[in-house]
C-alpha cells in the first residue's frame, strides 16, 4: 500500500485516542436525516435517497461512502419514521451500520417543531492480513478484529416553507473500537460523541430566483469545532447551484436538479483546501432523491419546500 494509505490508517488507529469516524456530507441539506433523527417525516412525503462519496480521488485506501435513507410522515403528518444504512470503506476498515428513526411533530403558528429519537447498530471490520507490517508482534495490527456496537442518538428540528433550524446528537454512546494491552500499556480507540447544529433560509430575490444560504457546525469531543458555510441560489424552483466552504478542509461546489415530481439529482466537488491538495483531485459525491406523495397524503402549509 502506498505512503499516503498508511499515513491514513494510522490516523484512525492510534492508540489512546479518540479518533473521527463518521464521514462528513457536502450535500447535508438536502438529506437532514443523516445528521438529526427529528428531521424523519418533515417533507410529509415519501422521501428515499442515495448519496454516494468518493473521497479524496487519487489517493490509495481513501474514504468511500454510501448512504441510503428513507422516510415518511404518519397519522396527520404528526408522526415521522426513518430508515438509514450506511456503509463507509477507509484503507482495510470497513463500517456498515443501520439506524431507525422516529419524529413527533408539533405544528406552531409559524412553522412545526420536532423532537426525535434514533436507534441502531454499527458493525466494523478490519483487515489487518492486506497490509505490509513492518512489525509481526505488533497487536494492534494482526488478525481481522470485528466489533459490533449500539448506538441511539437524539434532536430536535423546527422548519417551514421558508427556513429551517435544527441541533442533534446522532451518536450518543461512545463504544470502545479496540482495546489492546502489550508491554504493559494500554492502547484502546473509542467512538466520539457528535453534536450538530443546523439551519438555512429561503430569500426572494426576484419571482423566479431565490437565494439560500445555510450553516453546519459540528462538534466532536476532543476535537475543534467544524462548520460549513454554504450560500445556494435555486432558479424557477427546479435548478440549485451553490457554494460551501469547509472549514480547513475544502471549497465545495453543489448543484441539484428537480427532473421531475419524483426524482431529483445532486452532485458536490469537493476541492481540497489543505496539504492534501497535492495527493488528491478532490471529492465526489452524487445525491439521487425519489419523492411519491402517499394515498393518505394531505397538503400541509408548513412543510418545507426546498430542503
């Protein structure tokens, strides 16, 4: 394997640490669902989507990501469910993980307020049998360790046609990855706990544009806080073309295009701002969203319309 898959691996592996594990998505507001289990049921329709990303292009062992989500609106559009699995490849790790979500809605004057809760299960796996160790003995990496862990995560969320807010912590529990003693020392890698902040609004500019900026601040215990800073201009309501600036990591490029009632179809370049600039071509990622209104469908003034 290349330097740059080691320099990668030993990043997530090292001992003592808590160490990031959850991907982070250019296109997180046109799919709430992957970071705030209150976001399940808001759009009042069936809302099924894929992003696919592919990380850090022309670097060897780089992050692959695929999510799937889907959910809906019950009993009056006061009740949300959702489903989402995941499944994330970095050098020898392989995470696949599904959670369940349910929202409680309240509707408000001005707009309908959420509080939900998420439940699931991550599996990991690595293969430690594909790498050049330099070292045999070493304990942290031999053999193809598996570990199986729960997890449940909370938020509220609060959006109308015109804006949107909201602040989750998806994955609450901080499990133990590996522990492993030699020497006499103890070496043990745990998840981190994520706190998210939201929130966007729709502006006029004119009858056919609007303009929409938005924020994501994230915060992982240990760790600095991130925060996307994204402005998107929306034309005749069916084309998306924006901007997001990572901080200390990229400048992204997004579009979204409605094809027609029912499908919808994103893309985000991420173009890499720091030292990783001269290893890799950017990021990648690709959204295809699916809408269908239910039988027991009724029209709701306070659900969003554009994210």
């Amino acid at each position: 394997m290349k330097k740059s898959t080691v320099l990668i691996i030993l990043m997530i592996i090292a001992g003592c640490v808590t160490a990031q594990q959850r991907p982070v998505m250019s296109t997180y507001m046109f799919n709430g669902l992957a970071i705030n289990p209150a976001y399940a049921g808001s759009l009042n329709i069936l809302s099924a989507s894929f992003i696919h990303r592919k990380q850090w292009i022309n670097v060897d062992g780089a992050p692959t990501s695929n999510i799937l989500s889907v959910h809906s609106s019950f009993y009056g559009n006061q009740i949300g469910l959702g489903l989402q699995a995941t499944r994330d490849v970095i050098g020898v790790h392989e995470e696949s993980a599904i959670y369940v979500s349910g929202a409680y809605k309240i509707k408000t004057g001005v707009g309908i307020l959420a509080m939900g809760l998420s439940g699931g299960f991550d599996n990991r796996r690595s293969d430690f049998t594909r790498l050049n160790v330099l070292n045999e003995d070493d304990e942290l990496l031999t053999g193809t360790p598996t570990r199986f862990t729960p997890n449940f995560g909370t938020g509220i969320y609060f959006a109308n046609p015109k804006m949107y807010a909201g602040i989750s912590v998806p994955y609450i529990l901080e499990n133990s990855l590996y522990q492993v003693q030699a020497d006499g020392t103890t070496s043990e890698g745990r998840e981190s706990r994520y706190y998210y902040a939201t929130g966007g609004i729709v502006l006029d500019i004119n009858r056919n544009v609007k303009f929409s900026p938005s924020a994501l601040f994230r915060y992982q215990e240990q760790s600095r806080v991130g925060w996307d800073l994204n402005a998107t201009i929306i034309f005749d309501g069916i084309a998306y073309a924006g901007v997001s600036y990572r901080s200390g990591d990229a400048l992204v490029f997004l579009t979204q295009l409605i094809l027609n009632e029912n499908f919808r179809l994103g893309y985000a370049y991420d173009a890499t701002v720091n030292a990783l600039n001269n290893h890799s071509r950017g990021t990648h990622e690709v959204l295809l969203n699916y809408r269908i209104k239910l039988r027991n469908y009724k029209k709701d003034p306070q659900c969003p319309v554009y994210f």
